[in-house]
C-alpha cells in the first residue's frame, strides 16, 4: 500500500516537473519582455539621467514634477478627447460593416481582407499619404472642395482629422472581430427570435448585440489601449502641433525621453498612463460584467 502512494506520489511530482519545464520559455519571456521593462520604468521614475552622464537616485522629484507639470495634464486632455472621438466611431462603424460582411456571399472574403489593409499597413507610411490627403494646396480634399483648407495647420480642425485618420485604419480590425462574432451565434436563436417577430432593428438591439458583449469589451478595451499609445500617426501627421493641440502621451513621453533627455519623467509619464489604462479596462469590465449576467434576462424582452 505505501509503495503504491509513494509510486503515486513520484508519478505527480514527475508530472508537475514536465508542466514547469514546458511552461518555462513563456516564464521566460514574460519576464524578459513585461516583468523586467516594467521593474525598469519604476527604477527610472526615481532616478535623473541625461542618457550620457552618471544616473543619480531623486527620489519623488520625478513625480513631483511631472504630476504638477500642466503640459503633461493638458497631454492627458488632448489623450482622452482623441479617445471619446476615435473609440465610438470606429466600435459603431465597425459594427456596420461586419453586419453587411457576415452576409454570406460572393465577395465576402476578399471585402474582409480589403477592410483590413489599412490596419495591416504601416501608421508611418498611413500618415505621410493622408498629409498629402489633408495638404492645403494641392491636397485630394481641398481640391474636392475647390479652396484651401487649413485641416492639420489648425488647432480646431487638427485633432478630428488625426482621429478620422485612427479611425480609418482601425475600423476594420474591429469590423472583422464583430464579424467573427455575428457568425458565432447560434443560428437557433436568431430563427427562434425571427418566429416571435424579432426581425431588422429588434434582432439587432434584443439578440444580436446582448450576444455580442464580450466581443464589444473586448474591441472597447484594446481600441482604448491602442488610442493611448498611439503615436506614430500623430507624430507622422502633426508631430504634436499645431500649438500642442495633438500632444497626445505618447508624443510628451516621446519629446521628454529623447528630445528633452529626461527618461525619468518620461517613466513617471508612462507609469500614470498604464494606471489610468488600467482602471479604464477595470471599469469596462465591471460594466459589461454585470450586463451580461442580466442579458438572459433582457434576451427576450423585445
């Protein structure tokens, strides 16, 4: 009996060494690639360095001048405007184009793959050709509408467009994650609801988008995530101007690490835009947590 709890037992242990070691490179790589660049922006925050001579520890100054600094403050304004402008339009757009590509059809596959091009493309190469597109003289929309327009020279007009442009590229990524999840739905539901009369705009509202939550979280959150770290497009089409009316976080962070030479601002910078991602994405999912246990419920409702 014992030597059989004994053999048991080593047979565990065996097991248990196997999962470890097969699950050590990703150990591995999470610590190099997450873990350690993490541990290294908070053992910045705390430090002065010019990025040539001696690095001395500072303690809080760092955070004391970043959180009083209002160039900073008026960077998370401009963030958070450019997120309220991008995140809805691209969710709702998204959502129109994948209920006409999960149509089954001739063209569907390569309308999917059309959508996502700009996506696909680089943000660098993306925002040289709509400056181009936006250019005052000689640009494709001034010439549409037969006189100059000042779109990314004015501190009014500069961040719509830059977020017209997001938009533009991303709204086909979302289109093709609601697409993926309209094609997901049991198709004895819809028929089940188009028997009780629930057909166009009723189908959408009572069963199509309750069972869409957890991909409309999903898309909500990493589109949030994506317009806070945006940068290439910003810097490629305004590099922040004009007048800082599209400095977003990403730009400030970007000019006080490598312009200015103050990587420890640019880590406190980096470490309050993760903690304010962070409590975004909690509160999003507390939100649809609590709608989809009572979607059963609003299910049929119709």
């Amino acid at each position: 009996m014992n030597r059989t709890v004994r053999g048991q037992a080593t047979a565990r242990g065996t097991t248990s060494a196997t999962s470890y070691l097969l699950l050590l490179p990703s150990f591995l790589g999470i610590g190099c690639f997450l873990l350690a660049p993490v541990a290294v922006v908070l053992w910045l925050s705390v430090h002065s360095w010019n990025l040539l001579g001696p690095i001395e520890f500072t303690g809080l100054a760092n955070w004391r001048s970043v959180l009083s600094d209002r160039q900073f403050g008026h960077s998370l304004l401009v963030t958070l405007a450019l997120t309220a402008l991008v995140v809805p339009a691209q969710t709702v757009l998204g959502f129109a184009i994948a209920a006409l590509l999960a149509r089954r059809g001739r063209g569907g596959a390569v309308l999917r793959v059309v959508y996502a091009l700009p996506w696909m493309c680089a943000p660098v190469a993306v925002g040289v050709v709509w400056q181009w597109i936006f250019a005052p003289s000689g640009g494709a929309i001034s010439a549409l509408l037969g006189r100059p327009v000042e779109w990314l020279s004015s501190p009014t007009l500069a961040l719509p467009c830059v977020a017209a442009v997001i938009v533009w590229m991303n709204v086909g990524y979302v289109a093709l994650f609601f697409v993926a999840g309209i094609r997901a739905i049991p198709r004895e539901i819809l028929d089940a609801g188009a028997l009780d009369g629930a057909t166009g705009w009723r189908r959408t509202r009572w069963l199509i988008l309750p069972l869409l939550r957890p991909t409309t979280f999903f898309v909500l959150v990493t589109g949030v995530l994506t317009v806070f770290q945006t940068f290439d497009a910003v810097y490629a089409l305004t590099k922040g101007g004009p007048g800082h009316a599209t400095d977003v976080v990403a730009m400030r962070l970007y000019s006080e690490a490598f312009e200015a030479a103050h990587p420890g601002r640019a880590a406190v910078m980096a470490v309050v835009m993760f903690a304010i991602m962070f409590a975004i994405t909690l509160a999003q999912h507390r939100y649809f947590r609590n709608r989809t246990k009572r979607g059963e419920a609003e299910r049929y409702e119709y």
